[in-house]
C-alpha cells in the first residue's frame, strides 16, 4: 500500500487550484471567500447539498503561485469561522 503522506505533489506553478469548501447553507460563500482572497480571480461553484439540507459544498478554483500560496490559502480557508471542511 502507498502512503500518500510521503508522497510529494509535483505541479508545475503557477497552477489553477481547486478547493472543496463545506459550509452550513446559510453562509454566503461569496462573501467569505472574497474576504480571504481579496482581488485575485476567481470562481465559486456549488456542488452539493447534504440530504437534510443543513450544508453545502462548493468547489473554488483560483491561481495558486507557488506550493506556499496553495498551502497557506488552505490553512487560511480552513481556520476561517463560516468554513467548516476543507478538501
């Protein structure tokens, strides 16, 4: 079995990133995401809602610069209060 742990991604930067983000469904995404981004480009798209209805996922897609800018946007979406997951 591999473990994927040690295994090191090999992108080639700067790279179109995606991020699944899960939220409860009252949260405007839009918002919360742009007070994390600011003015870099980019797209929200909803993917799915749970069964009961009580959260959403969403797929954001923006240019990531190099494996410190990936990272670090997913340690800052991750932490943030309105985010619940983070793929």
């Amino acid at each position: 079995m591999i473990d994927l742990s040690k295994e090191k991604l090999e992108l080639e930067y700067p790279c179109n990133w995606t991020y699944k983000l899960v939220v409860l469904e009252r949260i405007n995404i839009k918002k919360t995401v742009k007070g994390i981004v600011l003015e870099r480009e980019h797209t929200i798209i909803e993917s799915k809602t749970s069964s009961n209805g009580k959260f959403k996922s969403y797929a954001l897609e923006l240019l990531v610069h190099n494996e410190d800018d990936r990272k670090t946007l997913f340690e800052i979406l991750g932490n943030h209060n309105d985010i619940k997951m983070i793929i």
